[in-house]
C-alpha cells in the first residue's frame, strides 16, 4: 500500500496541477456486476490511461462506458452498490482509487452528462462554485483564490466568474463543471459522456480543452459518442456488451470494419479515411482525407436496401401544410426572438431547422401546436389560422416530441405510456390498440413494452417519448432535437421512423444539431440565425461549398463528408459517407450505379 | 439492507437523503403551484415533496424535510406566517417515514397497499390537525390565513370554544388533503423504478 | 429568488447572527411580554428598517404579509367571538362584537410585530452569509447544504414544472376544464416532476461525491462574513434581550408584574 499523496500547494506555482508526474489510471481485468442482475455490465476490461494521456471510450447505451467511468472514478463499490473485481490503480503505487476517494486524497475526478446536475445549486457565482470542492477538501482559505484564479484562466472561463451558473449555457456550465474538478487538482479527469446535451460549437471546444489539459499532464478517459471528441484522442477502446472489443487509435478503432458487427455506425470520417487508405493517425484530418480519395476509390458500399415501410393512418388524417407569415415573438424584456418569419410548409413535406442555440427554432416550433402565440404575424394550419385553438385540441393534428423525455413519462410500462396520447384523444379501443402496436414496432421497443420506461436508458426513453406521439396519428410531426443523447443504433432509429412518416406523405419537421442526419432524412433545410431565415432550400443547395461562410456565420459547419466534397471539388452534396463513396466510385468507373 | 434500528437513527442521512431532502423542499413548491395556481384545485399537496423523502429515506429525515421546507416557503416566498406551522410538517414527514419504515407503501402490496396509503393519509391529516390547532389559536387567535378560514364561520357558531372549532377548522380540511397527497404519493412511487427507489436508506420498504 | 435585495444600509452590514438572534427576539417577545408593549414592538422594527433603507418595499412586503391574516382574525373573532355580547356593528344577521374586537386587536398587534421583524430580516440578510454564519457557530454544514441547494432548486423547478405542462398538453392532457378532468391532470402533471427529479438526485448526489462532499475533511470556507465590534455588541444585546425574556414571563406568571 503506497502512501495517501496530499495536494501540494507549491509545486511549480500552479496549485491546481497534479502533483505527481507519475500519476496515472491503470484498470486491469475489471469486472463489475450490478447487484440483482445476471450479467456483468463489464468484464475483464483493461485501459492504462498515464499522464498526458487522451483515451477515448466508444460503445453503444448500456455498453458500459458509464460503468467503466464509475468504476475509474473509484465510485463503485462504495459509492454505487455492485461486485466488482480486478484493479483499479491510480499513479504508480496500488492505491485503489475507491479508498483514495475514502480517504479524501482521491486523484480520479468525474463529469457526468448532465450540466445541470453537477452544479453545487448551493453557490451564487461560479468563483464560488469552483471553490465548492475546495471548501469539502479542507484547502487553506488563502490557497482557495490562487487555484480558482489559476483554473479560470486555464479554461477560459474568467469572464463567467461572476456570472450565476445556472445563467449559464450548458456548454459553459460543463466548463464550469471540468473546471471544478480540475481546481481540486485531479491528476485524472474521467469523463461520461460530458457533450451529449451540448450542440457541436461546444462539444469542440470540450474537445479542445480536454486535449489542452492531457497536453499539461492531465490523464484523461472520456466514454463518448461524438466523432469530435473520440477522434480527439490518442487511443480509443470500444466496449460491446461489457467486453473490450479493441483498443486502437480512433482511425481503426472506429473503423467500418470494426463498429458495424458490433451494431455501430462508423464516423463519416473514419469511414471515408478507410476507404482512402490513409493512415490511422490522419483519419481525421479532412485535408489528408480529400487527397486520399483524389485517388483510385476500391469499393463502394452497398447502398441500404431495405424499403421503408411507410406508416399506417389508423385515424382519418390528411397531410397538413403550414403557412408562416411575418411571424414576430417577443421576450417578456422586449428581446425579439423571431423577426418576422415567412415559412411555407407543404403537406408532405419534410423539413430540418438548424442554427445555434439561440437563433429562434424552438420558439418557432412552439408557434406550430399553439404553445406560443404570435405577437405579430399569423401561423395557419391547413390555411386555418390557429391562434385561438387550444394546445391539448391542436395536439390532434400536431405530435409535438419534446428534447427531454423525463418530462414527459410517468407511467409504469412503456404500453401505458404509449396509450396516453391515444386515451386523450379519445380513440375507440381497436384503434389505439393498433395504433400502439405500430408505434412499438416503428421504434423498435415491443420488447419492452412491459417495462418500467425509466428502467430503459436515456436514448430508449426518448424512443418511447416519440412513441407516444406517433400513436396519437398526427398530421405533422415536429421533433425538438430528436437525436441529441442517442447513440449510433438510437439515431438510426429515429431516422427510420422519420424515414416511415414521410413515407405516408405526412409532414415532418425536426430541429436538429446534427447535419447527417439532417442532410439525410430531410429534403428541405431552414437554417436561422438570430431570429430570422437566412437559408432554405434542400440539403444540396444549403451544404454546397461556396454557402460554407454562410453557414460559419451561424456557428455551424456541413456535415463531415459535404466538407469532403468541397474539397474534391465536388459538385455533388453528399448526405453521408457511403454516398460519397458511392458516388465517386461511380464517376471513377468502377462499379455500377446502384 | 436497512435493520430496524436504522428507522431512528442518523445514518438515514446519507448523500443522497441530503440531496432529496433539498429537491423534495422545492418539489413543494412546485406542486403547490401546479395543483393551486395551474390545475386551480381545491387541494393543497404541497407535502408531497416531505411524505416522499419520509417514505424513502426515513422518519427523521422526513420530519427535517418538513420543518425546513415550511420555514425556507414562509422566509424566500412568504408569506412567513407559515412558519409556526413548521412543526406541523415536522409530524407529517415523520408519520410518513414511520408508516414507509412498516412498509405500508410497499408497491408489491397490490390493493392492500392502497388502503394502508389511504388510512396512513387521514391518520397522518388527523395528526397535522390536532398538531396545528394549538398553533393557530395561540399564534393566530384562531385562524391560519389560509381559504378555510372562511368555514370557519360554521364552526364558531357550533361551539362556544374557540380552540375546538379552530381544532374542527383543521380537521375539515387536513385529512383530505393529506389522504389525497398519500394517494398521489403512492400512485407515483409505483412508477419509479426499482433501481432508483433503492439508492435512498428506505427505498427497498417501497418495493 | 425570495424577500432578499442587495443593498449597503447598516442592517445590511450587520453580522447575520446577531441579525438570527433579533429576529427571534423579535417574534418571541411580541407574545411573550406584556400587551402594552406591543406599540413599541411594531414601531422598532419598522423604524430601523427603514432608517437602514429599506424603504417602500419594505411597507409593502410587511403589507401583504400581514393584511389577509388579520383581516381573518379580526373579521372572524370580530364577528364569531363565542359567548359576545356587547355588539358594536349589526350588518343583518352578523354582529361585530366589542369582545371579539378586543381579543382579535392583540392577536393581531402580535402577528404585525413578529411579521415586521421577520421582513426586516430576510430583506437583509443573505441566505448563503446566514448559512455560513451557523455552519461557524456548530451547525452541520450539510444542514446548510440542504437550505441553500433548497433556494436555489425551487425556481428550477417550476420551471420544470411549466415544461411538463407543455409536454402533456401536447399529448393532448386537458389542465383546464371541468373538475375530473384537472383532477385526472394530477399524475400527469406531477408524476414527470416527481419522478424526473428523483433520478436526478442519483445524478446530483454522484457530482457531489465527486466534489468531494463526504469526504469527511474539515471543511473550510471560500466566503467569510467579517465580525466587526458593532456586530459584536450587537449580539450581546441580543443575547440580554433573549435572557430577559424568561425572566419576564416568570415574573408575569409569579405575578409580580401584572401587566
């Protein structure tokens, strides 16, 4: 048994470094069971994470990646109840990091996915909160300020340092919440998920910083689903169903090769880089990319054949169209959040609305089902003016799916739950019967219809959310941020059910951060910025090259692979990776068009 | 996983009881908006935050939960003559943790459940008003600020004894109310997954 | 959130202890000493609030924490006095009694003066510097925790609440209508909050293990509140009045006051 190592204040100056060098997390042969479950939510899983090292943890919801980071962060099992065997060591000596963190010398800090929930709620400014964990650690008062003032800096957060953290966004209260754990001096941060709530401009800076804080000696474990930041690590391992399948860098690790047997997708990047046979390392470099692809493309992949099937009306439902018209809505200080706002939906149409926090899309979306009235301006459905229907009369016609589904479930099985929207609405009893079995099937969850909703992880509950809303039959569908949270096989999902919808000729509206799959399920793209539209048009004309400064100017970049093209100079605006592929696989001669 | 002996003693404190003590606080408040001002119901519920936090992590931290949450609602959002009254949350939080310690909100329990919920909630509204009618006749000469000092009238004209009719005052309205914040009570924590119930000292009574 | 303001009188500057100890001084001795004091003990607190500048706000917090609740003692003991019998005011069938009246005018002086030095207080005194105050003097500091994490929820949460009001009217959940209906809204409404929130604690209480929270260190503090000499005097006159207190009320039930 080594010795406790306290947190010197005097090492190089800076009070908030680790003061071991030497410090760093080894796992080896972990294996964890939950108590009351039959299987092990991680077996034998071995990670070395030394000083200065970036390790990326990949794998589908219920992998074990959030294991995996308690299990590091030495949480379990004093902390969070469940077997566990094998070592987990953090620096040289066998200190195990459950009784570093007994003994208050821990070493290992943690963030988890929700910004809100890791803010003390008990400090008014975010110096003061920074000083929380100090304060629990018994650091000296007068060594408190140096650390904070030293963290700030560092992080870049010294002009929030007065603000209130729950003013914050949540981009910048997970700032708040890495840069907490940094200023108590953590020689590892273990990461769960820290960007699934954050849109991308902020899960890159997340990236940034964390490569920023390894580069200083940091050892950092970050389990993730974001290309950006996994491919922001030196090695990544994947987790599949408790067990490591592979540590590699990201550049193989992620490859086709490797996430699709497993049930994943794999980055446009890694995919394009593998089809361009460069090496590992620059897989993620686009410039590197679009030069390995001038070349000779081998293979293209086979395009998905399997036919959407398009969703059954149960109800009598006609395809609405929506008309926005000088569309104006004020905050309650006077603040215009929209600016006069001309949209014109038609039925069947299917539309993505992307821009930056801020820019307006929610408050648009909730003029569609008549959670906000306008305060200049007119919204019709159908070229019915809406503004004096109810919300719960209007949710007939409009399936509003809201971003958190916590907000929305309350009942004890998934079936139940699925009913409500239907019992509101008062349909007969064969025909909610049926239209929740179609709802489970086109979510993939007849499984689980006896389940406990909050038993699922977050990406099934935000399933069964959409679940709910589909049963209800609506004429128009609008998603709020239907794939934030969710992992590869999650946002596949949800861009079937988009896929089936539309099949039906209903219409479709999403807000989505996320440019795949918006280039790839929807053929209409609005994209706002500070209140008005300052793009429409299919994902070719929005994602071209030459509207690439346009679309910076509203904090967002093309997805992965129309960047690519740009720099082939293509004319074509691909949706995804195996479209570009395909697509120069065709212009090159070497197969046939599917 | 909890002895008996656990029931009564401090270990029921643990982080996670801290944390629920404080989310619970503001659930009060919360559903009192909700049930007063959005759904305008003639119920109250605004102890529902308190009898949770009894029932899952104890007796003493419940009656804690109740005397904190009257005093932080009447001293932030007032009015702070509902203070006094913080002893009468103390009881509830401490019936609900005493009646949760007995299992009496065990969601295995099927209807037998329902009905000790039931009887848990008058007894418990019973209590609060025996409870509060010394508060209000000494504190308040008889009244406690609240709509059903408007029955009040009835009462007076029933008795020539002020303490009894503010005593038959409270009993009008606590027993329905608190057998209704029960009722919710055990409605809800049947849909909270058994994962979650048992992170809190006396969750597993509620299974 | 709540009765605070910030501002730089004197009552402002003064330590929140000897602030804790006023005001109980100030709720007690309105029921613990003699009727005739009461005048003055509405008038002191009044008058220091607003001479440390507390102004109209005050007025009105003290207004409208005190006018429903005497209007309820002095309209019911006014008019539902058992055993009355001189009546001042016959409107119909109710009379207003001069019994009534003297039993509710005291009841009411009482709730005045415990209320006005109450606001005083809260309007004053930042809850985060009373917290730190007690933790110094012996209280446990999760016992703080549990107050300021408190505060700060209770907006979050109604927010929460107001968003889970949106979700299910967009499930087509009526919050408006006849009585089964907004009754039939109660697990609905309630149930996403109730539920929503106790997984959240899992989370929270995990972030505060991560925070070092039971660590079980002695714990220091980031913000201090200084002790000045006034504040020092302060709490011993305090303290005296607290001590005279009892006294009085022995005296009074040994009868050698007998006021």
């Amino acid at each position: 048994m080594s010795e406790a190592v306290a947190t010197d204040t005097t090492t190089d100056g800076a009070a908030d470094r680790p003061t071991r060098r030497d410090a760093g997390l080894s796992i080896s042969g972990l294996t964890v069971r939950y108590y009351g479950r039959e299987e092990d939510a991680l077996r034998d899983v071995s990670v070395d994470v030394p000083p200065g090292a970036f390790v990326g943890v990949a794998g589908a919801n219920g992998a074990g990646k959030s294991t995996l980071t308690l299990a590091a962060a030495g949480f379990i099992p004093r902390i969070v109840r469940a077997q566990l065997s094998g070592t987990v060591a953090v620096g040289t000596g066998d200190l195990p990091a459950a009784e570093a963190i007994a003994t208050g010398t821990h070493q290992v800090g943690i963030v988890f996915p929700n910004p809100h929930n890791q803010l003390s709620a008990t400090k008014a400014t975010v110096r003061e909160e920074l000083a929380f964990g100090l304060e629990n650690l018994g650091v000296p008062r007068i060594d408190m300020d140096a650390r904070i003032d030293s963290v700030l800096d560092r992080l870049r957060i010294a002009h929030l340092a007065d603000r209130s953290p729950f003013a914050l966004s949540g981009g910048e209260q997970q700032r708040v919440a890495i840069a907490s754990i940094v200023a108590m001096g953590m020689a590892v941060l273990v990461l769960d998920e820290p960007t699934a709530q954050l849109d991308p401009l902020s899960t890159a800076a997340v990236g940034d910083l964390l490569k920023e804080l390894a580069g200083e000696g940091t050892s950092i474990l970050v389990a993730e689903h974001a290309p950006t930041i996994l491919g922001a690590a030196e090695m990544c391992l994947v987790l599949s169903n408790g067990q490591a399948v592979t540590t590699d860098r990201p550049g193989r690790a992620l490859a086709p090769d490797v996430l699709e047997p497993i049930g994943l997708r794999s980055p446009a990047m890694v995919s394009l880089a593998v089809a361009a046979d460069v090496p590992a390392e620059l897989a993620f470099d686009e410039e590197s990319v679009a030069n390995g692809l001038r070349g000779v493309v081998a293979t293209a992949p086979e395009p998905d054949l399997a036919v959407t099937q398009p969703w059954v009306a149960v109800r009598d439902v006609r395809p609405s169209g929506i008309t926005v018209r000088g569309l104006v809505h004020r905050y309650p200080g006077g603040v215009e959040a929209l600016r006069g706002i001309d949209l014109e939906i038609d039925p069947g149409e299917s539309v993505a609305i992307i821009g930056q926090n801020g820019s307006g899309k929610t408050t648009l979306v909730k003029h569609l089902n008549g959670l906000l009235r306008p305060d200049a301006g007119l919204v019709a459905i159908d070229g019915v003016d809406i503004a004096d229907r109810l919300v719960h009369e209007l949710a007939g016609t409009v399936g509003f799916v809201f971003q958190n589904p916590d907000d929305q479930l309350f009942n004890r099985t998934v079936e139940r739950e699925v009913r409500f929207g239907p019992k509101n609405l008062r349909l007969t009893e064969p025909e909610t019967a049926r239209l929740v079995d179609e709802s489970l099937a086109v979510i993939g969850l007849e499984a689980e219809r006896s389940s406990n909703p909050y038993d699922l992880n977050v990406s099934s509950r935000k399933l069964v959310a959409l679940g709910s809303v589909l049963a209800m039959d609506p004429s128009v569908l609008v998603l709020d941020e239907p794939t934030t949270g969710q992992d590869g096989p999650g946002v596949a999902r949800v861009g079937s059910v988009v896929d089936s919808f539309k099949a039906a000729g209903r219409t479709v509206i999403a807000i989505t951060h996320d440019m795949e799959f918006a280039a790839r399920h929807f053929g209409r793209i609005v994209v706002m910025r500070l209140g008005e539209v300052v793009a429409d048009g299919p994902p070719a004309d929005v994602f071209r090259a030459n509207n690439v400064e346009l679309l910076a100017s509203t904090g967002l970049t093309p997805p992965p692979s129309a960047r690519i093209a740009a720099r082939l100079g293509l004319d074509y605006v691909p949706a995804d990776a195996d479209s570009l592929l395909r697509f120069l696989a065709t212009r090159t001669g070497r197969t046939q068009p599917a | 996983m909890t002895t008996r002996s656990s029931t009564f003693s401090m270990s029921q404190f643990t982080t996670t009881t801290i944390v629920l003590m404080a989310v619970a606080i503001a659930i009060n408040i919360a559903v009192g908006y909700v049930v007063q001002n959005v759904l305008k119901l003639p119920i109250y519920l605004d102890s529902i935050g308190t009898v949770l936090v009894g029932i899952l992590a104890g007796p003493l931290a419940g009656a804690a939960t109740g005397a904190l949450a009257n005093i932080i609602w009447g001293l932030t959002i007032g009015p702070s003559t509902i203070t006094p009254f913080a002893i009468t949350a103390l009881f509830i939080g401490f019936l609900a943790g005493w009646f949760g310690s007995r299992g009496w909100f065990a969601a295995s329990g099927g209807g037998i459940s329902w009905v000790r919920a039931a009887i848990a909630g008058v007894i418990t509204g019973v209590v609060a008003a025996i409870v509060s009618a010394p508060i209000a006749y000494f504190v308040f000469g008889g009244t406690t600020g609240g709509g059903t000092d408007a029955v009040v009238a009835i009462f007076r004209n029933m008795t020539d004894n002020i303490f009894l009719a503010t005593q038959l005052q409270g009993l009008a309205s606590d027993p329905v109310d608190k057998l209704a914040t029960f009722l919710v009570a055990m409605a809800i924590l049947i849909a909270v997954p058994v994962t979650v119930k048992t992170t809190f000292p006396q969750g597993e009574k509620t299974v | 959130m709540g009765f605070y303001v910030p501002g730089q009188g004197w009552l402002h500057r003064l330590h929140p202890w000897p602030k804790l100890l006023f005001v109980i001084l100030g709720v007690l001795a309105p029921f613990l000493l003699p009727l005739v004091l009461l005048p003055v003990l509405i008038v002191t607190p009044i008058g220091l609030a607003l001479s440390a500048g507390l102004g109209e706000r005050y007025v009105r917090n003290v207004a409208i924490g005190t006018l429903p609740i005497c209007a309820s003692i002095i309209l019911v003991n006014g008019f539902f006095y058992p055993g009355a019998r001189e009546v001042v005011l016959g409107l119909g069938p109710f009379h207003l009694t001069r019994e009534g009246l003297a039993f509710a005018a005291p009841t009411a002086a009482r709730v005045i003066a415990a209320v006005a030095a109450t606001i005083a207080f809260v309007m004053t005194t930042r809850p985060d510097d009373l917290m730190e105050a007690l933790v110094e003097r012996g209280a446990h500091p999760k016992l703080a925790f549990v107050v300021l994490s408190a505060i700060q929820t209770i907006p979050r949460m109604i927010d929460k609440a107001n968003r889970i009001l949106e979700a299910q009217q967009a499930r087509g959940l009526a919050a408006s209508g006849s009585f089964g209906a907004r009754g039939r809204a109660i697990v609905p409404l309630l149930g996403p909050l109730i539920i929503g929130s106790l997984i959240d604690v899992r989370e929270r209480s995990l972030a505060l293990e991560a925070r070092a929270f039971s660590s079980g260190a002695e714990r220091t503090a980031y913000r201090l509140v200084p002790v000045r000499a006034v504040d020092r005097l302060a709490t011993r006159i305090a303290l005296a009045g607290l001590l005279a207190l009892p006294v009085i009320v022995a005296l009074r039930i040994a009868g050698v006051i007998n006021v």
